[in-house]
C-alpha cells in the first residue's frame, strides 16, 4: 500500500480500531460498544469511509452523538 506511511501511528483514532481494505477503503469500529441510548439516538459503532480524514470526522459525528444523549 502506497498511503501506509502517511497513516498515524497507532492508536489512530484513541478507542476505535482503523482497518484499510484491500480497496484501499477506511473502516473504524468502536472497541467498546456505545451505550444504549447512544445506539438509540443514532451512534454507530463501525463506520467507513474512503479517507482517513473522512473516516475520523465520521468517528467524531459517532462520538458526538453519544455526548448528546449521555450527558
């Protein structure tokens, strides 16, 4: 993969697991699950996207989400 070394080193994105398909696509999945509410109120626990930048501001969207209904 030509964009490896570009990426962050690890923990990319602190408490979600970045995986790059084959495709070159960027998958975060949450390493421990949202609370219900969160669930409830619209938070995923895996999004993707075609960037990492991309897939950072979905994680955040997730992350926001779940403040919203939990604090």
């Amino acid at each position: 993969m030509e964009n490896a070394r570009s990426l962050p080193t690890s923990p990319a994105i602190p408490g979600w697991r970045l995986i790059i398909s084959d495709a070159g696509r960027f998958w975060a999945i949450r390493q421990t699950p949202f609370p219900i509410a969160a669930m409830r109120a619209g938070a995923d626990p895996a999004v993707d996207a075609d960037t990492f930048a991309e897939v950072r501001a979905m994680v955040e969207r997730q992350e926001e989400i779940a403040r919203q209904v939990t604090s």
